[in-house]
C-alpha cells in the first residue's frame, strides 16, 4: 500500500488532446518521477462523461508515495518547476479547467 499519494487533474485544451496525452506520458510522467523519488507508481485516468454534457474531460493522475512525507514530494515538485525541470505543454488548459492537486497520507491498513 502507498503511504502517501499526489493526485493532479487536469485537462487538455479543447482539440489538442492527442498532444496532450503525448506529453504527459513522455515527458510530465518522467519529469514528476525524476524530481519526487518516492514515486513508486503511476497511474492516469481520464473522466467519462456519463451525462453528456459535452465539456472537455478532465484527466486525473495519482501518483503512489514510498512514505508519508508528503511535505518533502510537494517541496521536490516545486523545486522542480522553479528550476525549469518540468517541462511544460501549452496543449494544457491552464485558463478554463486548470491543474489542481492534492496530496494525501494513508490514515490506515489494507481494506480498512
């Protein structure tokens, strides 16, 4: 069981979506990886739209932590960006449905 998690959505600008997925599994994955060691796993998701109502889907990536230090990942993340080692894509929404994250410790053992 991961003792901490990071879980980022996001969305790719409306008809760029193949672009988008390109570059998060070829470049934002491995650039996360590289600045948070504890990353042990990866996993992305994409919305299903079930009402149809149409709008961009929103794209959800957790990321399993070694341990429940999750203050250390988030300051290795913001290291990253400001040193300019994760590199960005303008085919992310950053306007109408921006990244959001959120991070996470395990509160108890398997299946409780």
């Amino acid at each position: 069981m991961a003792e901490g998690l990071f879980i980022a959505y996001s969305s790719a600008v409306p008809g760029r979506e193949a672009e988008f997925e390109q570059w998060y599994e070829e470049v934002h994955v491995p650039d996360v990886r590289a600045a948070i060691p504890s990353v042990t796993a990866v996993h992305r998701y994409r919305q299903v739209d079930l009402a149809g109502s149409g709008g961009a889907p929103r794209h959800l990536a957790v990321y399993e932590l070694a341990d429940a230090d999750v203050a250390t990942a988030a300051a290795q993340l913001g290291a990253a960006g400001a040193e300019g080692r994760l590199r960005m894509t303008d085919a992310m929404d950053m306007t109408e449905a921006p990244p959001d994250v959120h991070w996470f410790v395990a509160t108890g053992g398997p299946g409780t």
